[in-house]
C-alpha cells in the first residue's frame, strides 16, 4: 500500500518516484504484500468452518495476480470462458473453477463444461437446457436471487427483486421441478448480493435464505456459497466490513445449519475488491493546472479510459499529491483527465499546491479499475507492476500504437 515517510512515498520499498521513472506514466502498482494480507485475514476470520475463497477474477484478471491467489490457497469465480482460460494458463486445475455466467450463448456454456468447468446456473432456461443436455452426468450448482436490496450503488446491486442476476428464490418449485425432470445432480446453492454492503449483516439474512432451501429441497449439498461484497475504506471515515464480526455470525449460523443439516459442507465466499482494492495505486502525472475564476483543475495524463469507477459508479477514490511533501499549503482543486468528455476523477480536493509533473496519486486502484479500462479516444492503456517481495516487476507491458492498429483492417475504396 502507498505509505508516507520522511523522504516521499513508498510502495513497500519502492519509491513512487522511482517507479515512474523506470516504468512511465500513467502506471498501475500492485502491492502483493497487502494482498496476502487480506487473504489470510478472511481464512483467519472464518476458520472455524470448512471455507473456500473463490476470487471474483473479474476484479484484476492479470497472469501474475491470478497465480499469487494460487500460491495463498485461493481458487477462482469466474464469469466468462475468457476469465476461465486465463485461470487454466496460470495454473488452476477445472475443479478449482467455479463459472457463474449470466445470459451467454448455449456454446459457451458447451465449452466450459468440455474445459471441466463446474457451472453455477442462473436462469430456468439455462436449468432446463442443462437438464435436456447433460442430465445427472453433470454436478451443477443454483444462483439464487433472494430478493435483497443491498450494495453501494444500484449498479452493483446484484440480489433485488429486479436484478438481472439469478433464479428468483420465489420460482423454487420450478427449480425443483426441473431437478427431479432431469434427474440433475444438484452440489451448491450460490448467492452474491453486491458489493459495498453498509451492513455486513446482509450476508446473514442471505444466508438463512441458502439454508432454508437446502434443508427443505436440497439435502445432498457439497457447499453454501455467499459470493461477496464485502466493504473496504475508500477515505478515513469509510464504512468497511469488519470481517471478523462478520464471520462470528455467520460462522454460528452456518454450524447450526450443518447439524441439523447432519453433516459438515463447504461454505464459500467469492471476494474480488477485498482482496484487491487496497493494493493497487495508480499513478499519473500533472500535464495543466488551470485556474478557473470558481475552480482549480489538475489534468493529468490519464482519464476514464483508464480509471472509470468515479465517471460510473460516483466511486470516492483518495487522492494525493506524492510530489509535494508540504502540506501547510493547500489547494482545492478538481482532477480530471485528458478524454474528450467529463472524466472528474475527483472533485474539490485539498491538495500540497500542484505545479505540472508532479504525481498525482489513486489510491485502491486494484480492483475494476484496470480490468474495466478501455481505448476510448484511441488511447493506449497503462503498464503493470507488482511489487512483491520488495522487488518491482512489470507484469504487463504498457500499449503502444501497434496496438491500437493491430486488429483494424484497411480496405480499398
């Protein structure tokens, strides 16, 4: 994570300095450290039960972070064969997959399942087409929709009554109905609510919903899954999950569960920005500063191509000056990027007095933030770095124009 000391700003031991001048500007840092730490916090939190983290990959799906969840234990959600390829190429065995797709063509369906891939089924169409398909030979498990408001932003609320996402819990009789059709081998029942719960007791209330439909419909479970949405500090006065209350509830819940259940299961969680978030820093330089007689600007190489999170989710991202150590003097100003529209990266912020070339910092950078960036305006996208260890590695090269041609095709006219 991006520290203060005495001589600028770290990244472990890296200086952020340092790291634009050997790998560019605007530049995404990963602190692997920080990561690690998040994911034995949530193994500590609930080790009283048999729990498996699944990482939401479509948070950060690059190789290098991909392996380091393999390396601590992690397995891996994924939402599209794309993401499922790139967990095989960094070394995650099919079992260790678990696929929720929403809405896909049938055939990608037919891919993963050739990929060995356990699906988790999300409409009574796709039930059906299974059923008729595979049958019993085919272990499945059920995203349910609960009817649960809950999340940071409609966006990115995922288990109300008009969401997109999952069988409504109210169709049970025609889940059921299909499971005994086709004789489908039902192994885990799934749930994933949103993300940024103000109360992390949503995760309870869901729960107890998996649960009353596993001990009345379901009695061969392998795993309760509870998805995520667990809530980290984007400022100092942020609301976040304190995961350890969290689990004691949930952990009690879930042991009354498993003995009237009569046997112990699996219960999972599938954190993307928990594990994340909080590592990544992006980095990008002051070209302009602008005094408007009512407003400050610092425009900065970068913009919503980059990071879109503020522009469409009204994310609050902490923002700080790293060139400028002073802070005796300061500054309101907006920071915004180059793109051709709108892009306020953040709104009258007190800054260290901005000059052109100073670096300008995004903190919890490290979830959908690369992984939703773009070519808008025929921009190129940022490099990656991991510092792990206290050694800065590039892990993905920064785009060039190469890149931006290399898929059109000219024609004659």
């Amino acid at each position: 994570m991006l520290q203060k000391k005495e001589n600028g700003y770290f990244i472990q031991n890296q200086s952020v300095n340092s790291l634009i001048e050997q790998f560019g500007s605007p530049l995404y840092v990963y602190d692997g450290q920080k990561i690690e730490e998040q994911i034995a916090s949530m193994k500590d939190a609930f080790k009283e039960v048999d729990v498996k983290l699944k990482f939401a990959c479509k948070a950060l799906t690059n190789i290098n972070i991909l392996k380091l969840m393999l390396k601590n234990g992690v397995d891996i959600d994924a939402v599209s064969i794309e993401e499922i390829k790139l967990a095989l190429h960094a070394g995650f065995q099919p079992s260790q997959i678990q696929y929720t797709p929403s809405g896909v063509a049938f055939s990608e369906i037919e891919e993963a399942v050739e990929l060995g891939i356990r699906l988790n089924i999300d409409s009574l169409q796709l039930l059906e087409k299974v059923g008729e398909t595979y049958g019993s030979k085919l272990p499945v498990a059920i995203r349910l929709n609960p009817s649960i408001m809950a999340g940071g932003n409609l966006k990115i609320s995922t288990g109300h009554a008009d969401s997109k996402f999952g069988i409504p819990i109210d169709y049970i009789d025609q889940i059921v109905e299909l499971v005994e059709k086709y004789d489908l081998k039902i192994v885990g029942l799934h749930q994933h609510n949103g993300s940024d719960f103000k109360d992390g007791s949503v995760i309870v209330t869901a729960m107890k919903k998996s649960i009353e439909v596993a001990e009345k419909y379901f009695h061969d479970l392998q795993f309760i899954d509870m998805g995520s949405g667990f809530k980290v500090a984007y400022h100092e006065e942020d609301h976040i999950t304190e995961i350890h209350e969290l689990a004691k509830s949930v952990v009690k819940e879930f042991h009354d569960f498993q003995e009237r259940y009569g046997r112990k299961i699996e219960l999972w969680f599938e954190p993307g920005k928990f594990l994340v978030s909080e590592s990544g820093t992006f980095l990008m330089t002051c070209n302009v500063v602008k005094h408007n007689p009512n407003r400050n600007f610092v425009h900065v190489d970068s913009g919503l191509n980059h990071l879109i999170r503020p522009m469409m989710y009204d994310a609050y991202h902490e923002i700080l000056n790293v060139s400028n150590l002073d802070d005796s003097q300061t500054e309101n100003y907006d920071v915004v990027g180059y793109i051709c529209e709108t892009d306020t990266m953040g709104k009258d912020r007190k800054l260290p007095v901005v000059k052109p070339g100073d670096i300008i910092a995004m903190k919890n950078a490290g979830a959908y933030c690369f992984s939703m960036s773009s070519n808008y305006n025929s921009r190129i996208k940022p490099a990656e770095v991991l510092v792990y260890n206290r050694k800065a590695q590039l892990i993905r090269e920064r785009e060039s124009m190469e890149d931006i041609f290399r898929h059109q095709i000219e024609v004659t006219f």
